[in-house]
C-alpha cells in the first residue's frame, strides 16, 4: 500500500539502521581489518566502506552479505544477532 510507505519514516533514520552500522563497524574492526582493507577485499573503494559506516550510503541485504563474509562472519549468524540487538523496544513503522 503506497500510503502506508509514504507514513513510515525512512529506515536510514531508526534506532535500528543506527544499530546496523555500529554492527558492521563492530564486525570490521572485530577482523581487524581498516576500511582501506575491507574495501580491498570487497573490490569497492574505501569511501564506500566509510559511506555505509557513517550512514551515508545505504546498504542492501546482498551487500551486508557480502560485508559480513569480508569480515569473516557468517552473515545468517549476524542477521540473527543484529535482529535481536533491536529487542523488545523495536516499534511498528506503519499502523
């Protein structure tokens, strides 16, 4: 329904888009890897890396696939972990 989705507020503004990011830097740094590094191994430049860090840049599930196996996590395991890092404070976008 297009009305419901103009209502929602964009996703790149939540508590949990906040979250996404805080997770992928977590897990970045958690390899060990900089951004220059980590954007080596994904073949992308190093300000995408630091664009999606930063919220700049929106990520899509394929890429935080992707973003999670650079840094050598599986990325069902963290789609599990980042989905309960929302808990039980996480609201209903569109009623």
């Amino acid at each position: 329904n297009s009305t419901r989705m103009a209502a929602m507020t964009k996703s790149t503004q939540t508590r949990e888009y906040r979250i996404l990011r805080k997770t992928l830097a977590r897990l970045r740094e958690e390899a060990g890897l900089s951004q220059r590094a980590l954007a080596k191994k994904l073949s992308v430049p190093h300000s995408w890396v630091a664009k999606v860090e930063a919220g700049e840049r929106r990520i899509d599930f394929l890429e935080f696939c992707w973003f999670c196996e650079a840094c050598g996590k599986d990325a069902a395991v963290a789609s599990e972990d980042l989905i309960d890092s929302f808990g039980a404070r996480r609201k209903t976008r569109a009623r």
